[in-house]
C-alpha cells in the first residue's frame, strides 16, 4: 500500500487549543465546516460515527473540550486504580477455589476477546458514535464486575473476567480514539502521555486498598465498590457527549440514524458488517490453540490426551478457515489486511504484539513469586511489580514533549533498546532467590521505560500513517496484536508453570511432604503457611527460582524480533507532515 498521509482536513496546524471556525450571522456553524474538502482520497468516505464525532468537536467550547479532558483523565484513573487492586487480589481469588495454576488460563481466553472485540468495537463507533460505544463498555465492564463480586467458582469467575476485560480494553480503546479526535497528530501524544500518569497514584495506591480489603472485608467487595464507582465517573462523560449532541444537531450537523430497516434486516446487515464469522473464528482458532499450553498438565496423560491433541489441531484449523472466510467469502472483512502491506503499520504492530509476549511469559506469575520467594506482602510486592508501570506512566508525558517539539518519533524508540535489553537480560541472571529487592525494581524500571516509549510512539505510527476516517480500525487493529501478543506470553507461562512447577516442588520437597505436592501447587495461601526457613518454605522457593528463571528466558527470546520489527518503521515528520498536508481533526482540537 502506498503510503497514505494525514491527509483529511485543509487548513493550518493548530498546535495549541483553536476554535478557528467561521460561523454565520447568527453564531451557527455552516456545515460546509464539518463536511469539508473531501477530494483527498484518504478522506473519501467518512461512516456516520466519524461524521457525528466531527460535528460534536465543532459545536463545543474551548471549556467543554477542558472538562472532557479532565473527566476521562478522571475515569482513566479509577479504571488504573481498579487494575491494580484487582491485580493484586487475582492470586487469592483463584487460590480460593484451590486453582492457583489456573492464574494464566483465566486471562488466555479474556484477553483474545478482548482484543478481537476491539476491531467489532471500532465499527461500532464508526458507525453509529463515541458516545454509544462508550456506553456499551461501560455496561459490559458492570455486568463482569458484579460476577466477579458474586462468583462461587473459577468457572464463573473466568467467564466473569472475560466479559469484564472486553468492557476494560473497550473502554480503554474508545477513551483513546476520542482523544485523537480531540488532539492534533503534533500533540496527541502529550494528551495520551497525561492519559497514563494516573498509573503513578494507582501504583502507590492500589495495593494498600488491596490489602485493605483482603485484611478488614473480602475481594468479593472490592469488585463490588469499584464497579459503583467507575460507573459514577462515567456518567458525566457520557453527559457532555449528549448535550453537545444536541448542539449540533440543532445546528444541523449531526447525521441522522434512519436506516429504514426492520429489526430483522437490520440484524442481518450488522451480522454481516460487523463479520461475526470471522470474529469468532480467530476468537475460538487462537483460545483452542493457546489454552492447552495451561491445562496439558491437568489431562490424564498430559499432552498425549485426546481432547488436549484436539484442541490444538481445532485451533490451527480455525485460523486457517479465518483466513480462508477472510480471502474468498466475506462480504465485508472485520480485519484490515491492506493496513499491514505498509511497512510502518506492520513493524509497529509486530513490536507491540511481541513487546507484550516477551512482558507476559515473564511477568504472569511474578506477583506470586515476590511474595512465596522474597517474603513480601500484598503491598510491597504490588510495589515492586508496579514500578514497571509507574516509569512506563512517568516519562510517556515527556516522550509527548519531544514529538510536539521535534515531530519525530522513530528515533526516540530506538533509544528504547537499551533498556528493554538490559530490563530483560538481567532478569536471566537475578530472578533468583538470593537477588536484593531493589535490583528486581531496576529491572522493573528498565523495562518500563521501553514498553513506556514503545506503546506511546507506536501508536503515532500507526496514526501518522492514515487518516482520520481510519484512525479507529488502525488502532484497534495495534490492539489486537497487543491481545494476541499478551495470550501467547500467559500461555508460555501458564505452560511452564503447569508443567514443569508441579515436578520441581515433587522433587525439592521432603520425603515425608511429597504427598502434599499437589495442595501447595493449588494455592499461594498454603504456600506461604509454611514458615521462613522450614524445609517446605525452602523447597517452594528453590522450585519457584527454576520455574521463573525458565519464563525470564522465554520472554527475552522475543526481543531480537522486537527491534528487527522497529527498524522497520519509516521516519514521518508528524511536525512536518500537518504543515503540508493539515490536520486530521476538525473543530475545537488541541
């Protein structure tokens, strides 16, 4: 694909908050302002979703575009400090129901959803608005926060956690796509650099809360309380959308929704343009051919069992019929192929699809280990495991300067390359039993700066290389590579773990403690009853050092894909590229 610019509105850069619109006598905006000059072919065709955001963007103010600034910074961080305390509660919840092992195989499926989900989630908001994909999240994140509040089992927490990660990456996905329709390529990433420094807080906070609730009610509650409240700072956003709404179709801008079709025709024609055939081909290709790298070890002959043998081979056939569906007989194809024949497009997808494989194969289990191996407590380990994200949070706001004073973006991701090499290197030699604290959060701190970099710039890549119109399948697209990148690294992990942990604390165990293998593997509670010192203690910890020394390695296996991916990009000027070309967004953007 020839490279396509962003393109789509004519006019000068507008680099700082602007509302250079010209309205009639009567203060109304013409709609000749929202419609544009659509000759560029980039900007074509606009669906109705893009055409209502547009026309919403042009009829607020300078203070309505502050507040919604400010009100999705807000839910931003309830939704941040939510993962984080549900994040250090997962181990018990799944220790409760005797199934610690099953930490990975819970997120494998959730986290395949998710991001498929996200490309049926950009059609959904292209077609019919922000606001009303925005909503459905916010619905969806409810409905599996109160499972998760009420679950009696694994089972029904899995499904819970499935139904809640797609509303969690949702909202998280359409937060993002409302952001670049509020900012300028120049600038999006300062607003999107400011979108992750909540993680800060939320990394200091959120293990306390943690802590808080295990100690003093129940993790059942901690759910329960946090869907009340991320649901209550949701509201307001989806307020302001509504009445600017009104704005602008009392100004005449605002497409209608009049599509004439019954109920049945109109289920029909979303069947087809949201391809639901293919969407739950590649959701059930890669969940079948993932999950039993968690579960072999839990067959009764492990990887030679019948259903195990036909879960993998049922997988890979699904996703050669997804290809197959996709090639010949979809009428409307849900994953964007021609995207990835641009080099930029394909090496940043690459990068944060591996990017996250490497991260997950290591990281899945690594609050576990801080606390069976190093003694630390709920807290404490959520520190040490949060410092990651707290330097990925802290220096994506800088990472925004840069771009918006030097318009690159290709060579301060190459400057990333040292840390994630030395981030992960390390941890081959010092995820080791006898290894300070404070060397783990180094590599911590290394490794955030890179993923930190890396997510920010790979994003304008990707958004750099389209126009507005497209914006919401690219990156939505970027997501799906993400999922996919992260199911594969819990699936390593859960495969390492099952399989190899079970062995290794049968054969560090004492004699007369073997008959006990299978209760300790089951749950992190049990494993830290035994006291510092006893030869039980000793034989877990010795049995986690092998086990997470294993996954350490698997992850940096995949960082030699990682830079070969990053060279590929090409070097777009964003600074330059809307000094000729003009902004991709319309209205009162900063």
């Amino acid at each position: 694909m020839a490279t396509t610019t962003a393109a789509g509105a004519a006019g000068t850069n507008t680099g700082h908050f602007a509302s250079d619109l010209e309205k009639d006598r009567s203060g109304e905006v013409r709609k000749a302002d929202i419609d544009g000059d659509e000759s560029d072919g980039g900007e074509q065709h606009k669906q109705d979703g893009v055409r209502r955001v547009e026309a919403i963007t042009t009829v607020w103010t300078r203070s309505e575009l502050v507040a919604m600034f400010i009100l999705l910074y807000l839910v931003t961080f309830v939704d941040a400090l939510l993962q984080n305390v549900q994040g250090n509660l997962v181990p018990y919840v799944t220790s409760s129901f005797q199934e610690h092992g099953l930490l990975s195989t819970t997120s494998i499926v959730a986290t395949i959803l998710g991001g498929v989900c996200n490309l049926t989630i950009a059609k959904i908001i292209d077609i019919w608005g922000r606001c009303e994909g925005f909503i459905v999240m916010i619905v969806l994140v409810a409905v599996g926060m109160i499972m998760k509040a009420t679950c009696k089992n694994v089972e029904m927490y899995a499904a819970a956690h499935t139904i809640y990660w797609v509303g969690h990456l949702g909202l998280v996905y359409v937060i993002t796509i409302m952001l670049a329709d509020m900012t300028t390529l120049r600038n999006r990433l300062i607003l999107f650099g400011l979108q992750q420094t909540p993680l800060i807080a939320s990394t200091f906070a959120g293990p306390v809360i943690a802590q808080l609730f295990y100690d003093n009610v129940n993790y059942n509650w901690a759910f329960g309380s946090f869907c009340i409240i991320l649901v209550a700072f949701c509201i307001p956003v989806a307020v302001i959308f509504i009445i600017t709404k009104q704005k602008a179709v009392r100004a005449g801008l605002y497409p209608p929704r009049n599509s004439g079709r019954t109920l049945w025709q109109s289920t029909k024609y979303y069947f087809v343009e949201f391809d639901v055939v293919g969407m739950f081909l590649t959701v059930f290709g890669w969940s079948l051919l993932l999950l039993p790298f968690s579960i072999a070890s839990r067959a009764p002959d492990g990887w030679s069992t019948g259903y195990i043998i036909a879960m993998i081979v049922l997988g890979a056939v699904l996703l050669i019929a997804f290809g197959v569906w996709e090639k010949f007989f979809a009428p409307v194809s849900y994953f964007p192929w021609k995207y990835l024949k641009d080099r930029t497009i394909l090496g940043s997808c690459l990068l944060y699809g591996f990017m996250f494989a490497s991260i997950f194969a290591w990281d899945t289990y690594y609050y576990s280990y801080l606390q069976v191996v190093h003694f630390l407590d709920i807290t404490t380990s959520g520190y040490v495991l949060n410092s990651f994200s707290l330097m990925a949070a802290f220096i994506s706001p800088f990472v925004g300067l840069l771009v918006r004073y030097t318009g690159d973006y290709k060579w301060q991701s190459i400057a990333g390359i040292p840390f994630a090499v030395l981030g992960t290197a390390l941890l081959i030699r010092f995820r080791t039993p006898d290894t300070h604290v404070g060397i783990l959060v180094m590599c911590q701190l290394f490794n955030g700066i890179s993923s930190g970099i890396w997510s920010m710039t790979a994003q304008l890549a990707i958004m750099a290389s389209v126009g507005h119109q497209q914006v919401a399948v690219a990156i939505a697209m970027f997501s799906l590579f993400g999922s996919i990148g992260a199911a594969i690294g819990s699936a390593i992990a859960g495969g390492i773990w099952n399989n190899i942990l079970p062995e290794k604390l049968e054969e560090f165990l004492p004699a007369d403690s073997k008959n006990q293998t299978a209760d300790i593997f089951a749950s992190i509670v049990t494993q830290m009853n035994y006291t510092q010192g006893s030869p039980e203690r000793n034989a877990i910890i010795e049995a986690y050092g092998d086990v997470q020394r294993k996954m350490v390695i698997a992850g940096a296996a995949f960082l030699p894909l990682c830079l070969i991916f990053l060279l590929m990009w090409r070097n777009i000027n964003v600074k330059r590229l809307e000094q000729e070309k003009g902004t991709q967004t319309k209205g009162t953007v900063f």
